[in-house]
C-alpha cells in the first residue's frame, strides 16, 4: 500500500473516530453540525422527515446547520441547538430499537378529501406502559409548528418521568379552528388506539405554547366533540405557555400556566386576566412569570424558566391524584 493511500485511510478513521465520540458512540446520531438535510434523509425519519421541521410551504437550504435551526423559528426565542439536537436523538433512539416513532391519526380518505391534512400526525415518545398520556401542541403563530423547540423537547422530558408524550403536527395556514380539529381528531385516535399504543386514557393532559396553547384550551374549555372529535372526557390538566387567549367555560380543568415578563406578543397582562377568571370560577390554577424573558422560550433552559416542564408535571401529577 502506498504513502499517499495508507495517509488517506488513517485520516478518514480519525474522522469516523471523532464523529461516533461525538455522538456518544452512535455514528448515527445528529449533532449541532448536522444539517436540515441529515434530518430529511435520517433513515429513523424515513417517510415523514419533513414533519420535522416547521413550514409546509418552504423550500429549505438543506446545508443549514442546527447551530442555526432558530433562523427557522422567527416566534421563538432560547432556542438552543443541544435541546434539539437531544430530543431528536431520543427519537433515533426509539426508532432503533423498534419502537413506532409517527402515527397518522386521518385516514387515507380523509387525506383526499382535505390534502391539508397530509401535513398531520403524532410524534410518539413513550414512557412506562400503561400510563397517562400528554399531547403537545408546540406554537408558531399558526404558520408554522415550532417541534424542534416546544414540542420534541417537551415529550423527551415528560416521558423520562415515566408518562407517555406525543407530539401534534397540525395543519398551518388556516387559523385556529382546523389546527383544533387535528387536536381533537388526535387525541380521538389515541382513545380509541389506546391498547395498540400503551397509554392510560383515564388523566392525559394537553400542552400548548402559543398558539398551541390557544388550541389546548379550547379543548380543556369544550371538549374534543365541539371540534369535531369524539365524546371522550376532557383532559385532567391543561399546561399553557405564553398566550393571550382569554376564551373560557365552566368547569374547567385545572391549569398550569407560564410567561416570560417581558412578552410583547402574549403580554403577562393577558395571561393574567384568564388566571384570575378561572380561579374565581374555582378553577385549581398555578401561574408561573418569569423575569428577563421574552416570547417563545420553550423549555427555557439556562434562563429563569428552566425546571418548569418538571413543574407542570408535578401539577399533573396532583391533577391525576384528585381524580382517584
């Protein structure tokens, strides 16, 4: 073997050598370095890639690093590439130990009928079986959907504490009443697949950022059936974070709810109007205001919100107990 050959050869094992140690020893984990196109083309994601990420309608520059996936995100803030990064290798995880990572919860026929529709399903991170389930609705203004922010990284965190986490991709472009109706049809399916997937229906809980915390309440408030779901019981407990939404009924489900201080697109003012009606109605509330934050900060980490997903479970957890 010449020089120039056996030089070539112990340069690409050095190379192989430090992307596995980079990935903690799986060659096929994604990094902060790996790019829009390492999601698409991930064999984990193969044939629903593009529900990863957060617009329907772009065309993405597939070379773009996840140093830089909040360029993506323009309603969000604290994005950070490592949460990301993290949670999307729970899912390479799963899928390589066999485990069913997406659910479409329309039928073909109702994909023909609403081609919108195509652009659904439920990401699935499992906790012990058998167990209660939360559904996240991440945000993005009903534009695009913020999962690699407020979604993944939400369900990666719920499931390690033992609960069963699924991810809403819901249609965009339509406003709130069709991205509720996927809500409804979700959660829908899940009762009536809940032997198949593993979950207890009896205390599931729905999360909402934003605008998914528009579409959350509206559930928590009227039920799956007012948007065209099944007559199943509404959730335990209703997680919101950072929305101005103000719709509310009686009873409602107990709530947990978070905002930065600084807000100027869902003002603390807002959210503290809702807060304050439903405790008169007798409503169980927590209310979280964090200092130096704005919009969109996801699960916070490194700010004063960090910790809070942890909160909200814990308010789940004494939701689920009052129901025993």
């Amino acid at each position: 073997m010449n020089p120039p050959r056996t030089a070539l050869l112990l340069a690409l094992l050095v190379n192989f050598s430090v992307a596995v140690a980079e990935t903690g020893g799986r060659a096929d984990h994604l990094t902060v370095q790996s790019t829009i196109s390492d999601i698409l083309g991930h064999p984990a994601f193969a044939g629903f890639g593009r529900l990863i990420l957060p617009w329907d309608d772009r065309v993405y520059d597939e070379r773009l690093p996840l140093t830089r996936i909040a360029s993506l995100l323009p309603y969000h803030t604290h994005v950070d590439p490592e949460t990301v990064v993290t949670a999307l290798n729970r899912m390479v995880d799963d899928a390589a130990g066999g485990r069913k990572l997406f659910y479409s919860f329309y039928s073909a026929a109702q994909m023909r009928q609403d081609p919108s529709r195509r652009h659904t399903g439920l990401f699935y991170l499992r906790g012990k079986p058998g167990a209660p389930f939360a559904v996240i609705c991440p945000g993005g203004g009903f534009s695009y959907v913020g999962s690699v922010h407020e979604g993944f990284p939400y369900a990666e965190a719920i499931s390690r504490q033992g609960y069963n986490a699924f991810v809403l991709k819901y249609r965009v472009g339509q406003g709130g009443r069709p991205a509720t109706e996927d809500l409804a049809a979700a959660v829908s399916y899940i009762f009536k697949n809940a032997e198949e997937l593993q979950v207890a229906t009896g205390g599931y809980s729905l999360w909402g950022s934003s605008a998914g915390a528009r579409m959350a309440a509206a559930i928590g408030s009227h039920g799956a059936a007012r948007y065209e779901g099944s007559n199943i019981p509404k959730p335990a407990a209703v997680v919101m974070a950072y929305t101005a939404h103000s719709d509310y009924s009686s009873p409602e489900p107990p709530t947990f709810a978070v905002v930065g201080e600084q807000d100027g697109i869902a003002p603390p003012a807002s959210m503290e109007n809702r807060v304050d009606a439903l405790r008169r109605s007798g409503t169980v509330v927590e209310y979280r205001k964090y200092k130096n934050l704005d919009h969109g900060f996801g699960i916070g980490k490194g700010t004063s919100a960090e910790g809070w997903i942890s909160e909200a479970v814990r308010f789940w957890e004494k939701a689920i107990g009052r129901l025993r």
